[in-house]
C-alpha cells in the first residue's frame, strides 16, 4: 500500500463527505485504499463541497480514469452524462454505448 503522505492524500474524509457513507464508520476508510468506493459514493450524491474535496484529492485525471472504468457500473446515466459533458468524455466509445444502449437488457420494457 502506498503511504498516503507520500502520495498527497489527506489521512480522512472531509466532514461534508463522511455524512455520504451512512452505512459504515467514515473513520475507517481508507482515503487510498477505498478510492473507488468514494469516488462512486461522491459523484453520484456529493454535494458541491465534497466534489471539490475529491477533485483536489484525487485529481481530475483519476477521476477521469474512474468515470471511464468502475463509474459505468456503478453510477447513473444521468451521473455519468454529467460527468462525461463536464470532463470531455462524450466523444468516448464505452461511454456513447453506455448512454445510447438498452436502459436494463433484462427487462427491455
């Protein structure tokens, strides 16, 4: 594991971003180690202060990285449409099929 000092992550949660994990003790994330959880916690329900913590925390590139990966499973069209417009990524060929694609393909209805 890569020691949070060295790679500039803060040792906690901002305030406003713990109140968005309400079903475990925000204390014990892991700002590295759990950075996909949070991302994914942060840009489908974050506030306007809290996605600004995870932008300064980790970085425009990284979340980039996240909304093109892990995001598309686990965010909302509209989350990753926003997203997506904000960071340039609509012109990106997973997340054109992501958006233009059946809504649920095991309930086309």
């Amino acid at each position: 594991m890569v020691d949070r000092a060295q790679a500039g992550l803060p040792a906690n949660l901002a305030k406003d971003v713990q109140s968005l994990f309400w079903e475990v003790d925000a204390s014990t994330l892991d700002v590295s180690a759990h950075r996909e959880y949070i991302l994914g916690r942060v840009l489908e329900y974050g506030t306007t202060g809290s996605v600004r913590w995870a932008v300064e925390t980790y970085g425009e590139a990284r979340i980039r990285e996240f909304i093109l990966g892990r995001g598309l499973r686990v965010l909302s069209r509209k989350t990753v449409n926003y997203w997506a417009l904000l960071l340039g990524l609509q012109d990106e060929e997973c997340i054109q099929r992501f958006l233009t694609g059946p809504r649920n393909p095991l309930w086309p209805y």
